[in-house]
C-alpha cells in the first residue's frame, strides 16, 4: 500500500527524484515520527503516513479445485469503498446462499481484502462452508479515524439490499442470483470483529435480515488492564502486541478519546440481539477481554457462543501455517459453518 498524504500542501512527491533528494526527505522525517508500529505504519508530524507491504496484494486468482469465482465491486466510488466477492460455484438447485459480510482486521489502520492471507482464507471459507462472501475494503485511520469504518460498514450494507432491489442488473447477476438477502451475517476479526459489532448497533432497521454476528478475536480494550494484557508474554514477531494495540487505539479514536470509549471499551446493555459467536483464541493478550465480553453477553440475556481455540495467538487463522494452527483454523471452519446452518 503506498502512503498517504493528510495535508496536501504539505506533501512531498518523492517519484522522480534523485536518490541524494529521497534520502534528505527520510533524514527530515526520521526524527519527526509521532507513531510507529515497526513493519506495519509509521506516522509523521506533518500527518504523513506509511505502510510498508508487509504481506503481498493479491488479485482474485484463485485455483480452480476451490470452485469459487471471486470478483471485485466498487461500493461507493466517491469514498473508495469495494469489495472483494467470493462465491461457490456449486449447484444447490433452487436454494440460494446465505450472505456473509466480512470486515478484516489491522487495528482499523492497516490491512486489506486484497492480502494475501485474508484472500486466501475467505476464499477457503466460502468454499467449504458454502457461503456467499463480501469482503469490505473500508477507510483506514488515521486519515479516517472512527466512525469512518463503521459508516463504511453501513453503507455496504444498504448497497446490498439496493442490488437485491435491482436484480435485473445484469453487471450483478453472477453473485445477485445466488445470494439469499434475507439471510445476512456479518463477520470480522480483530477490529474488524469490532467493525461487525458496532455496523450490527447502527442497523436496527435491517437488522431482521441480519441472522447473526462472527466475531473472530474481537478487538476491545480498555483503561484499565486484564489479566492476560499485563501477563500474557507474546513471541517475537506476534501479530498484536499490548504496546501495538495502545498505538492502533491512538491512531483510530476521535481525537481526546481514551480507551473507555465505547467504540473500544464497549457498553454491552442495548447490545443487539442477534446471535453471535465470539472466537477466542487462548495466548491472545485478548482474551481475558473478549471471555469478559462474552459473559456479559450472556447475562445481559444475549444468544452467545464461546469457542476458545487452544494453543495459537492473535489472527492465527490468516498468519500461522503450523500444523496446530493449521488444525485450529479447520476446527474454527467447522463452528463458523454450524454457526450459520443453526441460525440460516
């Protein structure tokens, strides 16, 4: 992803100068980074961001044993908004496919459909569990810091049920003509797990679509520190650290926000009523977190599935390809998939 600018009058066009001029121009910022997660964004004084590419852009190849035909939509074009789309080519006769609207994670300020390991996980997903997949590309903070992405999120959502309204759009007919609108889930991990939770919030008019909430690893925080924050050691290079999640809040909140906020620290009483699954994986710093969310959920009176996936960390489903993980990823197919055949 090539950075970006916050003020243009402050931009500098480094394409066509001289390596003597690009290294002054590193020298300059070298020493006025105000954020930085090292390999991932670093942030400059004058608002000029960067995002090294960590994890390869992909197109919507995929290999033809998956049976899934994958496309990408623009949503909104004035904003940026598009959508990768993954759909099973299988036959189910006259029954159409339940809808699954996926947001993906990076700390609301890193990350893309178009990764390789979100293509390559969502593509797996929607060809085992047989699921019409909708992969939002959403803003990015800081330029857009919340409730960019949850209006983003939205948005999405009532351009979907536009398209269900203009099924004789022959530029849609590929993907309009097996999806099932009136069984809608939305899906993320991490802050895009945060993403769903708080697009479900502002969609009460739709929600008698919306079957149900997939959260994978939801990224909350808070004030005051959980047990597994203070105490669970993290390897070298893991995907999310508790110095990491500080910066990404910084980055992503409104400005004189603290991690109390309920976009970070959420009010569960009003919470929706859908059912929803929260996926939790066990030397994740958030776990403890996420169990609390849960038992919330549940005395609020909320429908609420606890899977706890045991062994692996943070966003192990998209980034580890041991062979526990491997397996847990697997295990956590098969609860996604009973999941939405008991709510479909």
């Amino acid at each position: 992803m090539g950075a970006t600018t916050l003020d243009s009058t402050l931009s500098l066009q480094i394409n066509g100068q001289d390596q003597s001029q690009q290294q002054q121009l590193q020298q300059r910022r070298s020493v006025h980074v105000v954020e930085e997660i090292d390999g991932l964004i670093r942030v400059y004084i004058d608002g000029h961001v960067e995002r090294p590419q960590i994890v390869p852009y992909v197109t919507c190849s995929l290999a033809p044993e998956l049976q899934v035909t994958c496309r990408d939509m623009i949503i909104d074009k004035y904003t940026n908004i598009w959508a990768r789309f993954y759909v099973p080519n299988a036959s189910l006769g006259n029954k159409k496919l339940p809808l699954l609207v996926y947001f993906h994670g990076g700390g609301f300020c890193v990350g893309s459909p178009s990764w390789s390991c979100y293509h390559d996980f969502l593509a797996n997903l929607a060809s085992k569990i047989k699921c019409l997949i909708v992969s939002v590309s959403y803003r990015l903070a800081p330029e857009n810091p919340l409730p960019a992405a949850y209006d983003d999120g939205v948005k999405t959502l009532v351009w979907l049920k536009q398209q269900a309204f203009a099924a004789g759009n022959h530029d849609h007919k590929w993907w309009i003509n097996k999806c099932d609108f009136s069984r809608i889930f939305l899906a993320g991990d991490s802050a895009g797990a945060n993403i769903a939770y708080n697009v479900a919030l502002r969609v009460r008019p739709l929600m008698d679509i919306i079957k149900g909430l997939i959260l994978i690893q939801p990224f909350f925080g808070g004030e005051s520190r959980t047990h597994s924050e203070k105490c669970m050691v993290q390897p070298p290079g893991s995907a999310l650290t508790l110095a990491a999640s500080d910066t990404y809040w910084r980055l992503a909140l409104p400005a004189g926000a603290n991690r109390d906020h309920p976009w970070c620290n959420p009010v569960v009483k009003g919470a929706t009523e859908v059912p929803i699954m929260v996926c939790v994986a066990e030397m994740d710093i958030l776990k403890d977190r996420n169990m609390e969310f849960c038992g919330v959920l549940g005395r609020e009176g909320r429908k609420v599935e606890q899977v706890v996936c045991k062994g692996v960390g943070h966003a192990f489903q998209i980034l580890n390809k041991s062979p526990l993980s491997q397996t847990r990823l697997h295990e956590l197919i098969c609860h996604i998939n009973n999941f939405v055949s008991r709510y479909n």
